[in-house]
C-alpha cells in the first residue's frame, strides 16, 4: 500500500484541490493521511464529512509541529510500505504518478528514496525545483529529464520506503524548517540507501505564504532557520575538508539576501543559535563511501 502524506496548515482550499489530484490516482492500493497542523480555524472535521466514504484520515494536531516533526507524525500514523509526501499547495501532473512511483521502488529494490520533477509557478514564472544545481543543469541542457541517482532531494514531492524512515530515526525535527531533506539524505546515503530522480513523475506546486511567516514560527524568519540549519549539517556531516568552504559560501549567500531584504537581524539570530545548538550536537562526519557516492551523484560537499 501507498500512504500519501499530506501536512495543511490554514490551507483548505488548496488542500482541496491537492485532494482531489490525489484521489484521481489510478492503478494503486493507497490511504491518504492528512495533518491539520495547527490551524487557526480546524477544518480537519468538516472535510473529514467531505471525504467519508473515500480512503482519506484527517489527524490535527493542537500545536503546530512544523514540516519535520509534520512528517515523522504522518508516518508514524500511515499504514502503507511507500510514503509519499506532497506539498498541501501542489499537485500531481497525472494520474499514474502513484503507480509509476511504485513501479520504480518495485524495479529498483536498493533504492530508498525517490525524487520527483517539482515543476514551481511562482510570480508567473516557472522554474524547476530539481536535485541538481544550476552549474549543473547549464552544463547538460536535458539533465531534467533523465532517470538517474542523486544525492538529495526536495520536499515538496518525494517518496521513500517505510524501512527509510524506520532505520533512519525519521526527520531531525530540531531543524523545524527548511534543510531537513538534506539532513535524511546524508543520513540515508551513509546507510546505504540510494536516491533516484524519477523526471516521469511531475508535480505542479503553487506555493502559498510560507507555513514560518505564517505561523507558531512567525517571530522568527525562513532566513533564521536556513542560516542555522545550514551550520548544523556543516557540523554534523561533512569532513573538515568541505566544511569551513560549505559554511563560508552559504553563509555569503545568506549575509547577501538579508542585506537585500532587511533581515539582517534574522542572519545574525539564526547564526548565534546555529552555534550556541552545536555545542550539544556529536559530529557524525560521512564515510569514505557516503562521499564517493556524493562526489559521483551530483552531491553538494563544498556548498
């Protein structure tokens, strides 16, 4: 069985309409669970009555959770092998994505972990929401469209084996927002799993205001949390060789868009916390195979 996995957060409407791409999914044996995390105003009952006679849970939680402690809530509660998590604000492209992210984990028994083609429509423009940088994919024109491992993944619309997450401990819900898919890649990686880029498998995603600007988070920014996180997996991950360059680049980045945006604040909140939380964390730095697998799968060491 497929469990979709869908975390909602003040969002009916386009959880709806993301429902409802779901539900429009042929050729699969599947249960949707939904989390209502925290709403402001609950619509976990009233949509609970929209759906009952379809294969559809609604759970809510009281207190907002976040996208990884959303997550690791959803999947202690699904019953399927396959959890597929998508995005409240996306949709599936067809209806046969179920069915060919199945067929992938049925024909690629070492993979644990599947990376959708997020297609994103934001300020009327598209862009590709893809495990590879923009070197990258300007050095191969068709990178997008082809079948082949990798080292990460993005959140909005990806896949992976219950034994994943079982083996791995789940998401690391102390990032609360934004490098958590980075995090379960290494840690997948270092245990052997593989991560493979299924273009054939599209997801349109809408994005709606952010469920941090938004929500219990709210007196704290995106740019907080990435800054933070990003000193975490520096730490946590990477041999001393790719991390002093890894932190220094981002954290370039990060310093750059909070002077354009005014969050200069943010940056330097989210670097202090990033530092003051290392103190307790235990380095945990990838294996001679972790990073020959990075090195060969489009994987980020130096940034």
């Amino acid at each position: 069985m497929i469990s979709v996995l869908i975390g909602s957060r003040n969002r009916a409407k386009v959880l709806v309409r993301c429902l409802e791409a779901v539900l429009n999914q042929e050729d699969v044996d599947l249960e949707v669970v939904v989390l209502d995390d925290g709403s402001t105003t609950p619509y976990a009952t009233e949509l609970a009555g929209r759906y009952a006679n379809l294969p559809v849970r609604f759970l809510r939680a009281d207190v907002p959770l976040g996208v990884a402690g959303g997550r690791n809530f959803l999947m202690r509660e699904a019953r399927g092998d396959i959890f597929v998590v998508v995005d409240d604000d996306a949709v599936f492209a067809d209806n046969r994505a179920l069915f060919k992210i199945q067929e992938t984990f049925f024909q690629h028994q070492d993979v644990g972990i599947v990376a959708l083609k997020i297609v994103d429509h934001r300020d009327g423009r598209e862009d590709l929401l893809i495990p590879f940088s923009r070197r990258d994919r300007l050095k191969d024109r068709g990178l997008a469209n082809k079948t082949q491992l990798v080292s990460y993944y993005l959140g909005g619309g990806h896949a992976l084996r219950r034994t994943v997450w079982e083996r791995l401990g789940g998401y690391q819900e102390g990032l609360v927002f934004g490098e958590e898919e980075a995090d379960l890649s290494y840690r997948a990686i270092r245990e052997g799993f593989k991560i493979l880029y299924v273009p054939d498998v599209v997801v349109h995603h809408y994005p709606e205001p952010s469920v941090v600007a938004c929500g219990h988070w709210s007196h704290r920014g995106e740019l907080f949390y990435h800054v933070r996180n990003r000193l975490y997996l520096a730490y946590k991950y990477l041999p001393l060789v790719y991390g002093p360059v890894y932190v220094g680049i981002w954290l370039s980045r990060y310093l750059i868009r909070s002077i354009r945006l005014g969050q200069f604040r943010d940056y330097c909140a989210g670097v202090l916390s990033g530092l003051l939380w290392l103190k307790s964390v235990k380095r945990e730095p990838l294996d001679a195979n972790a990073i020959a697998y990075l090195k060969q799968h489009f994987g980020r060491l130096w940034y």
